[in-house]
C-alpha cells in the first residue's frame, strides 16, 4: 500500500488519475489543485485554483488538462506542466502552462457553485458542469461558451454528471431531487 498524506486540517475533497495513471489529481479545502507525481511519490505541481474547497476533479484525455470546480462559484480549467504557473482565480479560467499564460477568463451567470466538472471522453472540447442552482451546463473550452445550458434540469443541487463513454451525444445528471436526466447534447433535450 502506498500513502500520501494531504497537510493538517487539509481534507482531500476528490481525485482523478491521467489515463496511464503517472499522476493523479486531487481538490482539497484548501482550494489547491495537486498533482501528485506517483513515480517520485510526491506532489510534483500545486495550482492555487479556488478561494473556497474544491469538491471536484477531472483530466481530460490527452493528460494535459485538469479542471476543478468549487462551491463559490470559482471554476478553474488549467494546463498541467512542470513549469510554474500563474496563481489567477476566476469563475473559469484556462491556463496554458507549456507558455505559462493564463489564455481565458468566462464565468457561468447565476452560478450558486459548480459541484463538479467531467471533460467529454469523444470531444476533447466539451466540459460538462453539474451547478448547486440545479443546472447541468456543456461548454466548449475553445470558445468558453456553453454549447448547451440545462437550467432547469433539476430543481435541486446536481451531485452527479458522467458522459456516456459509447454514445458522443449521451450525458446524465443525477441530483438531490432523486432524478436521473438523460440529454442529448447534441439536440439540447
């Protein structure tokens, strides 16, 4: 068994593996997002990423890109390297570190809290988002615009979102009213 230990009074809130499972990525209380280096056994990148705890985590696919959501409403889409990188706090905001260069700062309006965040496994663009107002939003980190806004998807906090890893077009969202949405993002139903 292999242990890391998070500093005192630092709870690990959620964590997400690269896909070869080198690094794996963790959001705590403290608002950093860690990369965890598993070869060296060490914290190889701390990104200061939320004012508020971070209750999500998620690579994309190529490994490069980790995003992170907190329950303030600050939500962060960063670019991993083993440069430093820019300490800038936004609603969302993306980060190239191969230059270092934070490249975009957007924000999702009305946002109570983002309570998690999963890249699309078919389209490297889209990021899904499950909101504490009840809302599952798709957006495409290219333009940071939403690709389609489910507003009214539930009428309570979104705990849950998961892309279908065999249909492009499936995502599902489950919340606190006891409901299981299905969409077709493509048709935005």
């Amino acid at each position: 068994m292999l242990n890391f230990h998070s500093p005192k009074g630092n709870p690990i809130n959620s964590l997400s593996f690269t896909s070869n499972s080198t690094f794996l990525g963790s959001g705590g209380n403290d608002g950093i997002v860690k990369i965890w280096d598993l070869k060296k056994r060490a914290i190889g990148m701390s990104l200061k990423a939320h004012f508020s705890s971070i209750q999500s985590v998620h690579w994309n696919q190529d490994d490069v890109t980790i995003a992170s959501a907190s329950l303030l409403g600050n939500f962060v889409h960063c670019t991993i390297l083993k440069h430093r990188s820019r300490n800038i706090i936004g609603d969302i905001t993306l980060h190239n570190v191969n230059s270092g260069i934070q490249v975009a700062n957007f924000s999702q309006k009305s946002s109570q809290g983002v309570k998690m965040v999963k890249f699309s496994p078919f389209k490297r663009n889209l990021l899904g988002s499950a909101g504490m107002d009840g809302s599952v939003v798709v957006w495409d980190v290219n333009t940071r615009q939403p690709v389609t806004n489910f507003s009214t998807a539930h009428s309570s906090r979104v705990n849950a979102i998961a892309f279908s890893t065999f249909n492009a077009l499936l995502m599902c969202s489950a919340s606190l009213d006891q409901k299981i949405n299905f969409y077709d993002i493509n048709d935005k139903k």
